[in-house]
C-alpha cells in the first residue's frame, strides 16, 4: 500500500527536503550535485510512501523556455527517482501521472532532461525528443548546447511546437538542461 502527496516545497518542511535529497543522493550516486538539489525545488512535489518512507518523487518547477519568438510557460520536470528496492513496482508511473497533471493544468508544455535509462519510459507516456538544437541564455548571451541535443524531451501542451526548430532555455546554475 503506498501513499501518494502533491504539494508545494514550501510545505515539505526540513524532514521532507532531506528525504528527498536521499533518495536523489542514492538514486544518482556520483552523478549528484548541489545544484541538482536545487533545481528540485521551489515547484510542486509529487512524493509516494510506502509506511511512511519515501520510496519515490518527482518534480515540477516553473522555467521560461524560447522557441519560434515567444517565452513559453515551462513546467521542467525534475528530480525523478524511484528507491532502488522499489523499482518496477510502478511508482515511477505513478509520479509522472501527478506530474503530467500538474504540466497540463498550469503550463504551456512540459519538459525534461533525460538519462539513457529514462528515455523509453518518458517516450512511452508521449513524451517527445526535441529534435531541434538546444540553446541556453546565458549572462554571455545565448550559447549552443550540443551535448544536451537528444537528450531534451517535452509534454507537448496547446501550443504548436516544431520539434526540429532550436529550443533555448533559461540560465541557471549546473546542468543548464
């Protein structure tokens, strides 16, 4: 039996935060940072329980992302894990139904940066590979990302997207992608 909690990092309290940081901390060994953790927070929070343990999570933070001239209301999927122990159990699935719920209500579209592992499960609930170039804005200006290329997806949303044209998102700290 699990438990499944939606809610805003302003309401996870010191105990959740550090859950959370555990379960990324285990789930992505070496390929962790600080800002990582970062990224993960300040949007909503899709958490499952299993007695009381977090077992899985994910999240949804606002970001702006530019294609074909305009600044698209972003719903950037991050810190996506499942406790080892816990896999293929389905909880991964159950994180991203509340997460693509949260993109459609709120946002223009949906995005991710995958690992290798992710990509058949993302592509199998529609999420898309963005074919195009990936760009970031940087404070030096817009810098090409090539090595990020095929490795962005997006949750298409209402509005017309061409996968094949550049994609830009915007500048933060680590993995700008």
């Amino acid at each position: 039996m699990h438990e499944v909690w939606v809610g805003h990092t302003a309401e996870l309290g010191r105990g959740g935060v550090r859950a959370i940081r555990e379960l990324l901390e285990e789930a992505f060994a070496e390929d962790f940072a600080e800002t990582d953790m970062e990224h993960s927070l300040g949007g909503v929070h899709v958490c499952v329980r299993e007695e009381g343990a977090l077992v899985a999570h994910g999240a949804v933070v606002q970001r702006r992302l530019l294609h074909g001239g305009r600044a698209l209301r972003t719903g950037y999927v991050e810190g996506v894990a499942v406790r080892a122990d816990r896999r293929r159990r389905g909880y991964g699935g159950v994180v991203l139904a509340e997460v693509e719920r949260v993109v459609r209500a709120a946002y223009d579209l949906g995005a991710l940066g995958s690992t290798d592992a992710g990509v058949p499960f993302y592509t199998s609930r529609g999420w898309r590979v963005w074919r195009g170039p990936t760009y970031a804005l940087t404070p030096e200006g817009v810098v090409r990302t090539p090595e990020d290329d095929g490795g962005v997806f997006v949750l298409p949303g209402d509005v017309p997207l061409d996968l094949d044209a550049p994609l830009t998102c915007d500048w933060r700290d680590g993995d700008v992608w």
